[in-house]
C-alpha cells in the first residue's frame, strides 16, 4: 500500500523520482569517461547534433542527463517547502541541524576519501589541510577552480545549502504577506536568479529549479485535479522532450550557465514547469510491490550515498586505477561492459555501507524525535 505523500519523504513515487535523477546522474559520469575512452571526443563541447552516428547520439543525449540532478533540486525544494510553508513550520535552529546531519556527515567521509585516493594515485595537491577543510564545508565551489575540487559532486550540496539558508527567510516573508505565498517565493527567485545572472556566477538557474519545487509544494492540493487530468504519456514526452530539444542544439549545461541569456537559461525554465509537473503526477500515484518498484525504491532511499560516492569509483577504477588503459586491448563493447560492471557493483557495494552505517542512524534519530514529539 502507498504511503501518503504527507506522512514522511519515504513517499514510493518520491522514491522512484530520486532513483530516476540517480541512474540519469550516473550516465553523466560514466559517459564522461566513456568518450574520452571510447570515442576519444569530449562530449563536453558536444551537441547531439555533432554525433557520428545515431548510438553516438544516444550516448551524447545520456551526456546531457545533468538534469538528474536538476530533479534533485526539484525534489529537494518540494520536500523543504512542504516544512517550510506547513502550518507548523519548524525552528530555524531545529531544521539546520537536521540538514546538517541529513547531509554533512557522507560528504565529509566521501570527502576525506577522496583526497586519500588523489594520495595514493601519487596526485598530491599543494595545501591540503586548507583544501580539505575548504572542500568540507563547500567553500571551495566559491573559488570556481577546478584544482580546488576534490569532490565534483559536492557543487550540488553547495547549491542545495544556499537553498537550505535562503528558504526560511522567503518563507517568514510570505507569512507576513499573508496571501498567495507561491507569489513570493516567484518574485523571490526571480530576483535571486537575476542578481546571480548579473554577477556572471553559475547558478542563476538552480534558483529556478528550487523554487519550482516549493511552489509545487505550496499549490500541490490545487493544481491536484489539471495534473491529474494530464496522461502519463504526455508527461513523460514532454520531460523527454524538453531534454532532447535542449541536448540537439546545445552542448552541455556546465559550458554555458556564466554568460547573460543563452540556450540553458531557456532550457532551464522549460525544464522547471516540467519536472514540476512530472513530480505532482507521481506524488500521489498508486504504485504496487512489484520486483521492479521494490528495487526502484530501494536505488531511491540510498541515492544520497549513490550520489556521494559513484564518482569516486567511476575515477578511481577509470583515471586514478586506469582499468581503460589496461582493457584497451580488449574488444570495446566487452571491455566498456566490464568496466560498467564493476563501477555499479562496487558503487552499489559502497553505498549500501555508507547508507547502512551513516544514514539509517539519522533516520532513526529524526523517527525517535517524532516519537518524543508525539508523546
């Protein structure tokens, strides 16, 4: 039986959506190192347009599956709005530290072992107890600096806590508005977005993205019956879509989010109204306990460690190991497949530790809270 979307984040369809932006986020990783390997082009700079053929288009779109984890900042905006703009919204002190511990403690393991792999691959980086503590609490994304990266991922985390930070604000000023709250949060993130278009920081756009979700949350009840009038063909077109149109034309969204107005920005607000709709039809859809919606769960409750650790082992296995270079003999199809292999068990492996050892006891931390808030 389906849980009800307002009973806790362990929703099936809200589930099934984090396994999408995961198994998509995956793709752009795995390509990333597949194109220099196989193709030997950087898909980077790339338009599906600029293929050599139809599998390397498909292999190029996949590339431009960034937007996995624009759906998390979807996702994300939705699931804060909802605490956010509830009639009981929480303490501000309250809400920090549970996103701090909902989040800081993988980072900063992830964190940690990756800058012992860049160690042992012999690429020791100048000042590393700076860039260590720099990469810890995401300062680091402040810099723009590749070589103060030690964990590309955590560029998300940077973006999610400035949402984390700014949302309890727009939410007080909604409430001393007193009326249509989801119009503040537009005219808040469109000022915020404009303000990071004018500065040339990369960004503007995620805005958007969180504050989709919030109005999402906001006005889920009244745009219920039009979504729901909607088919699911229709939604999952659109979605596919919006994402192709953008990748034939485009190359990627990390090439072209500094200058004032380009194709992502536009792609970037169809994107939003989008993935909006694709998260309030599956909210309250019926789901049963079928093979694969168990397994589609599951890659969703772990995916913060999915996330956190599988482009770890797509470079330890891919650059820092150098398992392409040593398969290169091998037949590509045969030698692509294995390295796959390897990096989703090993991935799989390492996350389910992260999520056994790190994540479950903040799940049952936050369950005993509700529990003595309850009593």
């Amino acid at each position: 039986m389906t849980r009800s979307p307002h009973s806790d984040d362990r929703n099936t369809g809200l589930d099934l959506l984090r396994a999408l932006a995961i198994v998509l986020t995956f793709f752009v990783h795995f390509l990333w190192i597949i194109g220099a390997w196989v193709y030997q082009r950087d898909f980077e700079s790339l338009s599906i347009r600029d293929a050599n053929g139809f599998l390397e288009g498909v292999v190029i779109w996949l590339y431009h599956s960034q937007h996995g984890v624009f759906l998390f900042f979807v996702l994300s905006g939705f699931l804060m709005g909802r605490k956010w703009f509830s009639a009981h919204p929480p303490a501000v002190g309250t809400y920090l530290r549970d996103r701090a511990w909902r989040t800081l403690p993988g980072a900063w393991l992830a964190v940690t072992a990756a800058l012992g792999l860049m160690y042992l691959a012999g690429r020791v980086p100048s000042e590393p107890l700076r860039l260590w503590v720099e990469n810890l609490f995401f300062l680091n994304w402040f810099r723009k600096i590749d070589t103060e990266h030690v964990l590309v991922v955590t560029w998300s985390l940077h973006a999610e806590w400035l949402f984390y930070l700014a949302l309890p604000v727009v939410a007080w000023v909604a409430r001393r508005w007193g009326k249509s709250h989801w119009i503040v949060v537009a005219i808040a993130s469109v000022a915020l977005a404009g303000a990071v278009k004018f500065l040339s920081v990369r960004g503007a756009a995620y805005v958007l993205f969180f504050a989709a979700g919030v109005i999402a949350a906001i006005e889920q009840k009244r745009l219920r019956a039009a979504v729901d009038s909607i088919p699911w063909i229709v939604v999952l077109l659109l979605y596919i879509g919006v994402n192709g149109v953008y990748g034939w034309f485009s190359p990627t969204a990390a090439k072209l989010q500094t200058a004032l107005w380009n194709p992502f920005d536009t792609h970037a607000i169809a994107f939003a109204f989008t993935a909006t709709l694709l998260l309030l039809k599956i909210v309250d859809a019926p789901f049963g306990q079928g093979r694969w919606v168990r397994l589609g769960r599951y890659i969703g409750k772990i995916s913060y460690s999915v996330y956190l650790w599988h482009l770890l082992v797509l470079l330890a296995l891919g650059h820092w190991l150098g398992w392409p270079s040593a398969l290169a003999a091998q037949p590509s199809v045969g030698a692509v497949g294995f390295y796959a292999t390897s990096c989703v068990l090993l991935t799989w492996a390492v996350s389910a530790l992260s999520f056994r050892w790190i994540e479950q006891p903040y799940f049952a931390r936050r369950e005993r809270q509700k529990i003595r808030n309850a009593s």
